[in-house]
C-alpha cells in the first residue's frame, strides 16, 4: 500500500508540476501592461476610427439640423412675405377708391364725413406702413418700367426727357418688391 500512495503521490506531483508548466507558459504568452504597442495598436485603431465615424455623423447632423432651421426661416419669412402682398394687392383697390373720396368732397363739409373719411385712410396708411408697404415716388424721378408704367407722354415738357410729370395712380411696393406699378405720364420729345 505504502508503493500505491507513493505512486499516487507521485502523480499528483507530476500533474502539479504540469498545471504550473502551464501557468507560465500562458503569463508569458499573454499580454501584459508592458507590451509592445504593436500588440496593442489593432484595438486601440479600432477604437480611434469608431469615435472618429461617431464625431463625423454628430458634426454632419448639426449641420443638416442647422441647414433645416435656416431653410425653415426662410420658409416662414417668404410665405409672410407673399401674404402680406397678397393681402396688399386685395386693399389697393380700398385704398384708391377712399383717396378718391377725399379728393371728391366739398369743402365745406358741416358734418364732418369727409374728416372721418380722412382720419380712417391715414389710419390705413399707417397698418401699411407698418407692415412694410410704401409708395413708389413718381413725379420728378426718371422713368422705370420696373416701378413705372407709362401710359401718356407729354410733348414739348420743361422736363428733360424721361422724367414723369405727373402721377394718374399710385404705386405700392412691399420691402422693396413693386406689387403695383404707377401709372404716369413721361415727359418726350
């Protein structure tokens, strides 16, 4: 018995002594803290390119959220724009029709309508002025068929040539925009 747990014994030495062989040999196989940068350069690459994908598609979402907002900016400000014409476009008829009121009333008025007439058309004015609206100057400017429409000449005019002498209607423009030309008569030759 004593020849059996010798052997016995001698085995699981022998199998300690493998299992330590082991042991060593995969610490000095595995990387360790100290490694070359060659065994470690593949993971950390790998890392580097992800997080730069990932900023590329952060930084091109703000820009495409950037582009979204001003577009969206711009989409509100033109349909205002185009609103406010329109409706501008539907008032200048109003507009043309109190003005001929006023030039049309008596002056002696005891009643005081054609002050009241007065008070709501500069009260008018003053909404469109507001919302951007102005008159195109006429009399005295040269003549421009983007501002103007010409519908008379006036032979033999003090005026130089080209130059409007007088304003049949009014023209109206909105920021800028003529939504109206004016109707005037140009000095010719």
């Amino acid at each position: 018995m004593t020849h059996k747990k010798h052997a016995d014994s001698n085995e699981e030495l022998k199998h300690k002594q493998a299992i330590n062989a082991e042991t060593e040999t995969v610490n000095t196989t595995a990387p360790s803290d100290s490694a070359t940068p060659e065994a470690t350069s593949e993971p950390v690459a790998t890392i580097e390119s992800v997080k730069a994908e990932l900023m590329d598609r952060v930084l091109r979402l703000q820009a495409d959220f950037d582009n979204y907002r001003r577009r969206t900016r711009q989409e509100q400000s033109e349909l205002g724009a185009f609103v406010t014409q329109n409706l501008v476009k539907e008032l200048l008829p109003v507009v043309d029709n109190l003005e001929r009121a006023l030039t049309s009333r008596p002056t002696e008025d005891p009643s005081g309508f054609g002050a009241g007439v007065e008070m709501i058309s500069r009260q008018l004015y003053g909404v469109l002025e507001k919302q951007g609206v102005g008159v195109v100057e006429t009399v005295g400017a040269m003549f421009d068929p983007a501002k103007h429409e010409a519908i008379l000449t006036e032979e033999g005019s003090d005026q130089p040539e080209g130059t409007v002498v007088e304003e049949l209607q009014k023209g109206y423009a909105v920021g800028g925009k003529v939504i109206r030309p004016a109707l005037v008569k140009v000095a010719g030759k």
